[in-house]
C-alpha cells in the first residue's frame, strides 16, 4: 500500500494480521482498547513494525495503564488518548506533544469547561473525589431529537451536560475516568466502582481482560461478579486470581464469583455490553 497524502483505509472488524500487513506503509491507528490488547498478543508486533507510525490512538472505553505501558515498551510508541461523546465531540485530550499520562484522558481541551458533581445533589465534589462528569462548551449538543424529557434530564439550564461518566481530577488537572454511573455497584452499603476491580484483576499474570458487574443478591443488595478472558494458551485459576485481589483490595470490594470466558460481549463500538453480561449470570 503505497503512501498517499490524506488517504485513510477502513476496515470492516479488526484483523490483527491485516492491521499488522497494513503497519509499515501507514502512519496512524484509531481504534478502541481491545484493539492494542489483541495487538500485544501478536508477536508480530514489533518496534520495526511500528517504526512508521506516527499516531496510535485509543478511544470509546478507557485504556488500561498496563495496556499504555506494554505498547510503549514493545513499540515505543505512547497511545493517545482523549475523551469524547456523541452529543460533545472532544472534550478533553493528552498533549500531542508532551506528558501522555498512563490511565488518564488528559486536560480539558481549550474552551471547555469540566466540572465534577454529586450524582444526587448536583453540588461540585472536593479536590480529588470522584464525580458525574458535567461538560459546557459551545459545541454541546442542543437535545435529543424528539426526546424533551430525557434532554431535561441530561441538559441543566446553565448549559452543562451530564455525561453519565464518573470521573477524577489529579492535582494537576488530569482527568481520569472511572467508570459509568450506571454500573456503579452499591453492595452491603459500599459504592464499589467497577474499573477499579478490572484495574487490578487486569494486572495478574495471564489476565489478557475482564469485566466487573453487578447481579442482585437478597442479602447484599447487589454482588460483584468477575468475567475474565485469559491471555492465548494460558490457563487461570480463581482461587489464584481470588487470592491476589484480596491482598489488594477491600473486603467489600472482592467479588462474589469468578467467571472464565473466550471474549467479552461487545457491541459495534468495541464496548463491553455488561448487560448482556448480568443476563447471562444472574440467578
């Protein structure tokens, strides 16, 4: 494939050997985290493999810091990683030129405002804690077409949106994204937030993925559920992985259960559909 000024190649899935064919004659990737955890267990990819690439970046999910730190290792190249929404475009980004921070999706982009609020009263959250991710900018969608309601639900009259998305700001003004508000786990009383599990669970050896969900349990309220993928040709146990997370996270944080499965249900856009994961596992 020859280099052609402003040419782009759409594929229709993900190929690891087309994309790996297709690396030493072009100059950027855009693809969603599961396309760099496929990647990295290709032994095709290489430092020479990527040595044309100019840009490799990752979007539509958060991307896991182990993930950041084994491509850049293998490759030298640093995934970029920015946020961005349907209704908002983008929102925030790490710098193109400068400190790309591992687990984090960058500063607020020039004229954007990002605010962190308490999901019940709305009230900004102190310096540090985890909050609804609200966004104000002039390119903020207007409303949902045909859909008043569920606009005024989303859209406060000083123009902020209400992302869904849970976040939290370092001291120095990087944002990182925590999870949906949507799958926050409330169990015995706790707020168990889901990323925060997969961080660790996806930091065992031979972990290639996992998913964090909920079920409901008659005593707890919800339980936490565990699906893990293992990496090609490993095998895990779950009392081993069990054993590793209680050392590294609360009690009321552990789950309930561990699950082995091939792949993780995702839709079009490269998302884990963890409903279909709770159908699948509840009762």
């Amino acid at each position: 494939m020859a280099h052609v000024l402003g040419a782009a190649g759409l594929r229709p899935g993900f190929d690891a050997s087309a994309i790996l064919g297709a690396m030493p004659d072009a100059t950027m990737l855009m693809g969603v985290p599961t396309f760099y955890t496929r990647l990295l267990a290709d032994a095709r990819l290489t430092r020479e493999r990527a040595s044309a690439m100019r840009l490799f970046v990752s979007g539509r999910a958060p991307l896991l810091a182990e993930t950041h730190q084994a491509f850049a290792a293998r490759t030298g190249h640093h995934i970029f990683e920015r946020y961005g929404m349907t209704e908002t475009n983008m929102n925030t980004s790490n710098p193109f030129m400068g400190d790309r921070r591992t687990g984090t999706v960058g500063k607020p982009l020039p004229g954007v405002e990002v605010r962190l609020t308490d999901p019940d009263t709305g009230a900004d959250v102190e310096q540090g804690a985890v909050g609804m991710i609200e966004l104000r900018r002039p390119n903020v969608f207007k409303g949902y077409w045909q859909m008043p309601d569920k606009t005024a639900a989303e859209l406060r009259d000083t123009g902020f949106f209400i992302t869904g998305d849970l976040g939290q700001f370092s001291a120095d003004g990087y944002l990182s994204i925590v999870g949906r508000a949507k799958d926050l786990i409330i169990t015995g009383g706790y707020n168990v937030y889901p990323k925060e599990v997969e961080d660790v669970l996806n930091t065992v050896d031979g972990v290639l993925e996992s998913a964090v969900f909920d079920i409901p349990d008659p005593d707890f309220g919800e339980a936490i559920i565990a699906t893990l993928v293992p990496e090609p040709g490993r095998k895990l146990a779950p009392g081993m992985v069990s054993a590793l997370v209680e050392e590294k996270l609360a009690r009321f944080e552990h789950p309930r259960r561990y699950k082995l499965l091939d792949d993780l249900p995702r839709n079009k856009m490269g998302k884990v559909q963890k409903n279909l994961l709770r159908d699948r596992f509840s009762g």
